[in-house]
C-alpha cells in the first residue's frame, strides 16, 4: 500500500487521497507532520493523525515473525463488518450515529500472530482508522509502535490566501541555516529495527520527493504538509443530498510540504485534483 500523501507526491491521487478531503474547505490548512529518528540499528518515529497508518503498514510488514500484543480500537464510517467477518481475529463491532454518517467501532485486546493483522490491512478502505499499539510478544526489540485510542479534536488553520510574494516561492528551496525547531507530533509513535530493506520502504512512502538527499549520516527528518484548497468543484446533479454532493465534490488543490533533513528545509509543492 502506498501512503496518501505518497500518491501526491508521485502524481497518482485515488479515491484514499479524495476521502482525505472531504473535511477541508477552501482556504489553507495544517496537514500532518511526521519525524523520523534514524541511528545504528534503530528507526524511530513520531507521527500526526492521518500519518499513523502508514508508520502501521510499516510495522506489520517488517516486524519480527510470531506474534504480538495488539490494543486499540478499528473506526470505520461505513459497513465494513462482511470485509472483516473471515478474520481470524475476534472483532465485536458496535454502531453509533456519527454526525451525517454511522460509526462502526471494533475493540481489540489480544496477543495474535503477525498474520492476522496483517489482514486488517487487507480489509482496509478510504474510511477506515487503526488505532492500534503493538509490540512483539517476546519482547523483541526496538519494535513498537503505539497510537492514541481517541481521535484528536478538529484544528484547522484559518482559511486564507498566500501573498503574491510566497506565491512566486519556487517549488524547491534549499536553506543552509538550521530550520526552525516545530513541536513534535504526539498522536502515534514508535520504532522499528534499522535496516536497508525498511528504511528504503520507509523512505519511499514518508519522502518519496526527496529520497536523494538522505544519505547514510542522516540523523532526523522532520516532515510538515500544508494542504491548500483552490477550487471546490460541486456536482451539478440536483437529486444528490447535500451530503452527498460535499462526499463526491473534486477539489483542485495544492500540496506543500516542508522537510527538515538534519535542519536543512527543503520545500515543495505539488498540484493536483482530487
């Protein structure tokens, strides 16, 4: 699975990145940020919401074989109860009305094999969370990786429009001077064990634009996305609910993201419709 913001990235926005969108208007808005900590033999992480589940896919592809301890909570806003009904995993679904759209809801406390959650992932759509914390069983480190069991409250910068003077910004910029210090994210976290295979599928999907520039002394990578909405392109069929037209609306928009790679801040936008 490729990450939404990696579908930007490598000009192939689906259906996953047009969900993303739902919730933004026009204007400009914080996306999600990310920090990668890279040592000997240990990767680790501290991701915003909307980030965690590709630090997740990245985990269960690469974490030790056998079985883990798993907690959390599966969110979903559509029926996806038939998707996961052949699981091996015991999920006891409950359903609640959301604002506009059911919520379905499966709690998780097991130890299960790797294999069986895996299969979460298999069974995954647009509108589906994982918030979920695992460790090996046996205790094997550095592997973990840990979410929040709530979604964080809605915080949208205020929508506004860039001056003519950030407008004309080239898409790359290279600062010599250290980039300013943000606050780390908090909503997931974790670490994996240090290898060329995973931190090359760790690259691809976290920094696919600027993979050259990390090289083998690289300490920290601190990532932040601004999604920029241009245009809102409503369907015009008048038998569509509201709901229904806000849900199926295409937004032209823009990606800009900022990466620290030991406080050298590179900056690039992508365009795109979705």
């Amino acid at each position: 699975m490729v990450s939404w913001l990696a579908k930007i990235v490598n000009g192939a926005p689906d259906e996953s990145v047009h969900a993303k969108l739902v919730k933004y208007g026009i204007g400009t808005h914080p996306g999600p940020s990310a920090v990668i900590g890279l040592s000997q033999g240990r990767i680790t992480f501290k991701a915003d919401f909307d980030h965690e589940k590709m630090f997740i896919q990245a985990y269960l592809r690469f974490a030790p074989a056998g079985t883990q301890k798993v907690i959390g909570t599966i969110i979903t806003y559509t029926d996806r109860r038939p998707a996961y009904e052949h699981l091996t995993l015991p999920l006891s679904w409950t359903k609640t009305k959301g604002e506009g759209a059911s919520v379905f809801k499966a709690k998780l406390s097991e130890v299960a094999p790797i294999e069986d959650l895996r299969a979460l992932l298999d069974a995954d759509d647009p509108t589906t969370f994982f918030l979920l914390s695992m460790t090996p069983r046996d205790g094997t480190k550095p592997w973990s990786i840990a979410t929040k069991s709530s979604f964080p409250k809605a915080s949208f910068a205020k929508a506004g429009t860039k001056s003519d003077e950030a407008k004309e910004t080239p898409q790359e910029e290279l600062h010599e001077d250290k980039a300013p210090k943000r606050k780390d994210p908090t909503f997931a976290k974790g670490a994996y064990a240090n290898t060329p295979e995973i931190l090359r599928y760790l690259l691809q999907e976290a920094v696919p634009d600027i993979l050259s520039d990390v090289t083998a002394k690289t300490k920290d990578i601190r990532i932040s996305n601004e999604i920029v909405i241009d245009e809102i392109i409503v369907p015009e069929d008048n038998s569509l609910s509201f709901s229904e037209k806000r849900r199926l609306a295409k937004k032209r928009c823009r990606l800009v993201r900022r990466i620290a790679i030991d406080g050298r801040e590179h900056v690039k936008e992508f365009q795109f419709v979705a």
